[in-house]
C-alpha cells in the first residue's frame, strides 16, 4: 500500500499511523487502531509485550508519547520538555519493519527515551541549560547515548536541567526557563535534572535519563516518585556527558519502576575507553541485574541506619515519619535494622566535603571536542556576552578566576582526581570499615529530610539534600526508590548507599522495598488520553 492515505483511511487509524513508511503502515492498517495500551506508568514490558503481540506498533508507542508531551507540557506549566526529537517516528518505523521481517532487536527495543540536554546527541542540539550552546550540535553522540540507540531504544525528547548544572535546588535554564514539579506544579522537581524527573513521573517517556555530581539524580527522582541510581566512580562512562565536576559527574537511569531501571543499567553500564575512570571498573559490571531482582532480597540483610542524617535539626518531621515506617517495613521485609550505624570520623569528612572546583577546566575540554563548530572555547565567555540567568552569575565569576589550561591536579591548591584524592580515598576507608565492623549490608537514610521547596522560595527552601553528602564524595553507588508521601502529595525517597560495586545487592534491595510497599501512583494532571 503506497502514496497519501484516503479520507476514509486517516479516519479509521485516528493520529496513531502518520508519517511512516509504505510497509510499516500496511502492518497499522492491518491491526486497525490501537486503544486498550495504558500510557501513564506504561512500563518497558507493557510497551515490549504491546508490541510483540500486534497490539500496538512501535509508531503507535511514539505517537502516543509525543502526544502527551503536546497535550501537558506546556498547558500544565510543567515545562519539562525543551524539544522532541523530528527523528522519533521514522526510527519507529524503521524499527516496525525490522520486528515484521523477523529480525533480531535490542533489549530496550522501542523504549521511548527521555534525555537530559547534557547528553551529547549527533542529530539534536545540547545545550547543558546554557543559552550560548542552544543550537550547538555535538558531533557525536554520549556513550550513554550511543548504547541506548544500540540497544534499539528511541530517543523522543530532550528534557530541560539546571544551567551548566549548577542547582540542587531547582531547574531553571537560560535555554528553556522553568520546570515545575509535576506532583504539584508550585513546587520545584529538585535539580539539576528536574526535567527529567518531572517528564518521566508524568509519563512523557518509559526511561528517562539524568547526571549526578552531588545530587542530581536522586534528588530529582526523590521529589517525583522514581527510582534512580548513582554508581560506583568508574562503573559507568560520563564521555559526551557536559561536565560539572568530572571526578564527581556519574550519568544514569530514572525510572518509574525499579525493574525497567536495572534494565537500562543493563544497557548503560561498562568500560568505556574514552572515560579513563571506567579503567578501575573494568569487568566488575555484572553480567545481568535483573537477576538481583528477588522480592525476598531484604530477608537476612543487615541494613544500618544513618541516623546522623536523619534527625537532623532542619529535618521536616513530616518525611521523618514517612521514613520511620520505611524502617519498619524493611524489618517486616526480613531486613535486620541496625539502629544507629555511626562512626566517628564521619562528620569530619562531611564537614570537609572534598570538592575540586574544577568546572572552568573540565568545561574547555567538553568545548574542545566539539570541534571547530563550538559556539564557545571557554564557558567563561558567557559572562561578557550575557548569555546566562542570573542566579548563576556569582557562581561564574567565581570560576572566571580558575585556570582554564591547568589540570587541578597541578593547581594551588591540587585537586587529585579521585583515585589519589587522599581524603576521599580515606572516607571511601572509613565507610567501609564501619560497614563491616557493624556487619551491615548496606546503609538507608532519606534522600531529602524535606519536602520539595517552592518554586518562588527555591533558594530559601532548599534543605535536607542528603544526597551530597556521601556517595559523591567517596564514590560509592546509592539508589533512591519511593517511601512515600508527605502533605498527602509530595514524594520522598529512600536512598540506599552500598559497597563499591554493589549495584546488583541494591536494585535487589530496592526491589524488595518497592514491591512490598507500591508507594508509587501517577502524579494528578496528567490522565490518559482520550483517542476518539
């Protein structure tokens, strides 16, 4: 069946066959219109099975989010989505041919994909939340991304950050404006991948995708119900990935449910010769970890309670509560509680907190691998030329006086990059032996003590951001999965820190958590839509 569809036919297949190729539709008309598949909290198995059974084809999957995304983004004010990719539909289709033709597909075949605008991407610009790189167009594509495509997975948006990824607290670019929290549209989704976060939890994609230098996964994925993981330094490549801090930046998954996260971990994680910190991580990745995925997975762990970031004197008792009964049903899980798990240098570290303020440096390397085509050589240049948003203008001035040239390595004072930071390598020590002194599996703590701050008092509002204050500094991985709710609509999240390399024992562990609780449901707002 070729040429322009009939009246008659366009009337029959409704929005959900346009745009494709000759083969693909023949296959659409075939099936008619598709109208039982569930959009909202549609999982990678719901759009894989979906499509397996004819039920749907892999453009009615794209379409369907590409028509959420029109219909809620910037009506709601959500504001989540800077662009979707003009690309999506004909890599649908594409992919449609293939599954008819019998031919072999990728794990994460047909997923749509929501990126954070830091990942690199060959065919779409990436600004890094920074006006001066909004139409700049890397000449290749992240490894993330690269092993998304690989893996048959499509990439339908690009989602709005943090600029340059300087916000825990909120995300405001100079690019695209602000996002919202889409579980209460006056309140932030965190930082700096806020976008991503909120587009995922509202259902614009199945797989969302975030980079975290202190916080910026699982704070985001805690404010708005998602599971996210932060890895082991070295488990995971950040190359193509617009720096912060790259002894610190881990990029990776966000995602509604902790099953389709291990999945794409599966996908993203590995050696990757262009990020000389994934050397140390070479052949640690395990080899599947969806097989961590046990309901029984608590039972006979020993889980430490950190309470030193628990009760603290700025926590809202409100997600203190929410995470005494996340104890609770941890123990009633088979989890053995270790109530309190401290050690004395612990405060000492954090107080020390071992930042390297080394964006100046990390940013000329970013700018030089674009090429001749980078609108920018130094990301200090934005100061003269305006090209920024305010609140970020102290934070740029401070870095105007750093070296761009110089490794921080060789600065005054050095910054070594983790493998021979001192102080990081002996909190990474200290943790551990703690860990193993009290014989505990892993460590649990909020994500945030408080509830996400409002949009107009961001910066006031901005307390409890536990998530900087371990993982990044001695690189070990934490995952934050949902442990409910406070005010009756704002989310919390749980984080669960490991041993270096424990990924598999914490998705498991997550896992567990999430099936016996199902905290998780879909933001209000954002319904199904109607197909007439």
């Amino acid at each position: 069946m070729g040429g322009e569809m009939t009246k008659k036919q366009r009337k029959l297949l409704g929005p959900t066959c346009v745009a494709i190729s000759a083969a693909a539709l023949g296959a659409c008309v075939a099936k008619g219109p598709a109208t039982e598949f569930q959009f909202v909290e549609a999982t990678v198995e719901d759009v894989q099975n979906a499509v397996r059974a004819g039920d749907m084809s892999c453009v009615d999957i794209v379409q369907g989010y590409l028509r959420r995304i029109e219909a809620y983004d910037k009506s709601t004010g959500l504001n989540a989505i800077i662009f979707t990719n003009p690309d999506a539909i004909r890599k649908a289709a594409q992919l449609d041919e293939r599954i008819a033709a019998g031919d072999d597909v990728g794990p994460l075949f047909c997923v749509p994909v929501l990126l954070k605008d830091n990942f690199d991407t060959s065919d779409m610009p990436t600004s890094g939340g920074s006006i001066a790189l909004k139409n700049s167009t890397p000449p290749d594509d992240a490894f993330m991304v690269r092993k998304l495509r690989e893996a048959d997975a499509i990439i339908i948006a690009k989602t709005n950050m943090a600029e340059w990824a300087f916000s825990p607290r909120q995300t405001i670019s100079s690019s695209y404006g602000t996002t919202a929290n889409a579980y209460d549209l006056d309140r932030v989704p965190a930082g700096s991948s806020g976008g991503t976060a909120s587009a995922t939890a509202a259902s614009f994609g199945v797989l969302g995708m975030g980079s975290d230098t202190g916080n910026s996964i699982r704070g985001p994925s805690s404010h708005l119900a998602l599971f996210g993981i932060r890895s082991t330094i070295g488990l995971t490549s950040r190359d193509g990935v617009i720096p912060l801090m790259f002894d610190r930046d881990i990029a990776g998954p966000m995602t509604r449910t902790v099953t389709d996260g291990a999945k794409a971990f599966n996908v993203l994680a590995g050696y990757d010769p262009a990020d000389f910190y994934t050397g140390a991580g070479r052949n640690r990745r395990e080899e599947d970890y969806t097989r961590f995925l046990d309901r029984d997975a608590l039972r006979g762990k020993r889980i430490g309670v950190l309470r030193a970031l628990v009760n603290t004197d700025d926590a809202d008792p409100a997600v203190t509560k929410v995470f005494e009964q996340a104890l609770v049903d941890l123990e009633k899980s088979g989890a053995e509680i270790v109530d309190n798990f401290a050690f004395s240098s612990f405060n000492t570290h954090v107080d020390a907190g071992y930042w390297c303020s080394r964006f100046r440096y990390d940013m000329a390397q970013y700018l030089a691998s674009l090429g001749d085509n980078a609108p920018i050589t130094d990301v200090v240049q934005v100061l003269e030329t305006g090209q920024y948003s305010p609140y970020i203008k102290e934070r740029l001035e401070y870095y105007a006086d750093l070296p761009s040239d110089t490794h921080p390595k060789d600065g005054d004072p050095p910054c070594p990059d983790y493998a021979e930071h001192e102080g990081r390598q002996a909190f990474l020590t200290d943790t551990i032996r703690a860990m193993d002194d009290a014989g505990v599996d892993a460590i649990v703590y909020p994500s945030w003590t408080n509830a996400p701050a409002h949009l107009d008092n961001a910066i006031e509002e901005y307390l409890g951001d536990n998530s900087q204050l371990v993982a990044p500094a001695t690189g070990m991985p934490a995952v934050t999965v949902p442990m409910g709710y406070t005010y009756d609509h704002l989310p919390a999240g749980l984080q669960i820190l490991g041993r270096p390399y424990s990924e598999g024992m914490l998705i498991g562990l997550a896992y567990a958590y999430e099936q016996a609780t199902l905290h998780r449901h879909p933001p209000d707002g954002f319904p199904e839509l109607v197909t007439e």
